[in-house]
C-alpha cells in the first residue's frame, strides 16, 4: 500500500483502506466513499466560494460563475467518483488558504508556512501534480523578501518550513520510481522513435473532426481516441461538460462490489444523448470567457506579483496555471496519450477553478458595469446549464 513508486502516492488509497477494513467488502463501502467526497468537495467549494465573493462587483456575475462551478458535470463526476482526482479541488483550496494567510502577515509568519508545507506534502501524497507548485512557492517567496525586506535567515527558514516536506516526499517518489520498471514508471513516455498520440499541433489548434464531439459520442463505442483525430481543446471541453464515460447512467448488469466496476457496463438512455449535446453548447461560452480571461487576468497577476499585490483571483490563477501547466506541456511527449486520456479535465480540476473565475472576472469588470442586460442574460444562461446538466446526471 506505501508505495511511492507506482502511479499515484499512497495517502488516498491508505485511508480508503482504514475504511475498507472497517465497512467490508461490499456495496456499502463505495458508496461510503462516494458520500465522503461528495461532502468534503461540498464544503471545499463553498470557502472558494467565499474566498472569492469580495473580487466581484456583480452579485448576478457572481451567482452565475457559482452556479456553473458547482453544477460543472466534470468536477461533480471526479468529486463522486471514487480515486485521487476527487481529492484536488479540496487540496486545492486548502492551499489557497494556507498560502493567503502567509501574504496577509508583512512579517514571515513561521506557522503559517509550516502548516502549507504540511498541506503541500499531504496534497502531493495524495495526488502528484501538485508537485507543479514547488518551482511557484520560491518565486513567491522571492518576492516578498525583497519587497518586504526579509532578512536572509528569515527566507530560509520559511522556505525550509513550507518546502522541506514536500520536496522530500517528491524526492522519494522519484528515486522509488527510478527503482521499479514498467508502464506507470517510465514506460508511459514515448522513446526509441514511437509516434505521440498528439503533438504540440494538436495541443493548440482546433480540426474540422473536432466538432464532431458535440454529438456527444460514448467514449467507448466510438473511435474518439485515435491518434491526432482531435485537439485538445475540443476533447477537454468535450469532457468537461458532458458524461462522456456514462459514469453517471444506468448499470446494465446487477451492482456488486467486485473486480468488474467498469464504465463499459452503463448505458445511456437515448434521450440523454440531446441534453448532453445542449449541456456541451451551452459551455461554448464559459469555455470562451475562460479562455479570454486567463491571458487577461494573468497579465495582472505578473504585474502585481512584483508589486507585492497578489488578490485572491492572482493566487487561484498561479496555482491554478502551474498546475495545468505539468499535465498539459508533457504530453506530446507520451506514449499513448489520447488513448489513456492525459487530456482529460479531471487531471485539471484545480485548474479549470482558476480559468473559469478568470473568465467570469472579465466579465465583472469590463462589461458588466455597462450593461445590466449582460449581467442579467449571464445569470439566465448559467441557470439554464444547471438545469441541463442535473437533469444529465439524474
């Protein structure tokens, strides 16, 4: 179970385990699980919720970015779903939190940054992207010595309190991963000539193929997973905004706990297939707020980062960033990577958090004060997703 060297670190499976020896070995502990997660991806939401209420201006802004995050089908899918990426978006915020208190104090506040090491260490134990904000927590550092005039001792002691941890549980992982051979290893990267499944082309651009997802096909009955057929875009907002893997639809066969809980086994009534499609339409325009505000909203947060005037949107979008960054950029580099879905959202779930605020932010700012007609259609758009994507997942 303690094993640093397969594909995922072991907290998440440790502790699912203390409950598995508790419940037994049947359907009751699954859907314990399930329950637990969905509880704990409840509350997480509602402090990000809070912790961003005070950067709108709009309030019908700002209820409709709620009501799209919390009614996103990826998000709720993967915080039901029983495995580590359900345990991101908790992480997450947590570290919004723990790193927020840090900013508030002018002076280091050592047990403000032992308790982020604490979180950053428990976060890439459960899931090993976060290990994307040990090269961003220096640079923040860095930055508020200087502009805060930290004396040397200081900065050492807080980057020792906040990056000792998590940068000797990463350190492990890589040398118990160096030690064992096999796909979830190293054989996972492509090498000796093997073709990627998709290239840097694929990765920013979009195809002719690619609207093809917006009939909303089953990932497993149709040849969606071929090399170079679609752009990452396209798959990523296909999965976000649909139940592409029917893991939320009708089991064919009778429920048990077992070796065989496997999404092949559900089916989709044929009428789910249209609200799909509406739920993927409708997201058309969250996706392109999103995409509009992070390179708006970042532009910001690098200026501000400098100034010592990093707020609560500039925080959620670093980490955010740095956190899709390492999932995003390798990925023409592997072997395999339509097909085993290292494009899918659910590895972006942090992520996906800080890119849709930005959206909505923009929004907030640059039209929203001009035009209460915008603020008011917003609000009915976002209604009408949730509405779509309940009536999706019910």
């Amino acid at each position: 179970m303690f094993d640093f060297g397969s594909t995922n670190p072991p907290l998440y499976y440790l502790l699912g385990h203390a409950l598995f020896l508790v419940i037994g070995s049947n359907n009751v502990f699954p859907i314990t699980v399930s329950i637990i997660q969905i509880l704990i991806n409840a509350v997480s939401m509602w402090f990000f919720f809070q912790y961003i209420e005070q950067r709108f201006t709009s309030r019908r802004v700002y209820l409709a970015l709620v009501l799209v995050l919390t009614f996103l089908p990826v998000r709720i899918i993967h915080s039901t779903t029983i495995g580590t990426d359900s345990m991101t978006v908790p992480l997450f915020v947590l570290l919004l939190f723990l790193f927020d208190k840090i900013l508030a104090d002018k002076t280091p506040n050592l047990t403000s940054a032992a308790l982020s090491g604490v979180a950053l260490g428990a976060a890439i134990g459960t899931k090993y992207s976060f290990m994307a904000l040990l090269p961003v927590w220096p640079l923040l550092f860095v930055c508020l010595a200087m502009r805060r005039h930290w004396k040397f001792p200081q900065f050492c002691l807080v980057c020792l309190l906040s990056l000792g941890l998590p940068s000797t549980i990463s350190g492990y992982s890589f040398w118990a991963s160096s030690r064992v051979h096999g796909y979830n290893t190293e054989k996972h990267w492509a090498r000796n000539g093997q073709p990627a499944d998709m290239d840097y082309a694929d990765l920013f651009s979009i195809k002719r193929s690619d609207f093809q997802l917006f009939r909303a096909p089953e990932n497993f009955k149709r040849d969606i997973f071929d090399a170079r057929g679609h752009g990452y875009l396209a798959l990523s907002h296909f999965e976000t905004f649909t139940d592409a893997m029917n893991l939320f639809q009708q089991l064919s066969v009778p429920q048990r706990f077992g070796a065989l809980l496997i999404p092949d086994q559900k089916t989709r009534q044929p009428w789910k297939t249209p609200v799909m499609q509406a739920s993927m339409t409708l997201g058309v325009l969250w996706t392109l707020m999103a995409l509009v505000g992070t390179p708006w909203l970042g532009t910001s947060v690098i200026r501000r980062l400098f100034q010592d005037r990093l707020r609560h949107e500039d925080l959620a979008l670093l980490f955010g960033t740095a956190y899709f960054l390492l999932m995003f950029l390798p990925i023409p580099f592997v072997h395999g990577g339509a097909l085993f879905g290292y494009w899918t959202p659910r590895l972006i779930l942090p992520a996906l958090l800080g890119f849709f605020l930005s959206g909505f932010l923009l929004v907030d700012r640059k039209i929203g004060p001009y035009s209460e007609i915008a603020r008011t259609v917003m609000l009915v758009l976002a209604v009408a997703q949730s509405v779509v994507v309940a009536t999706m997942l019910a």
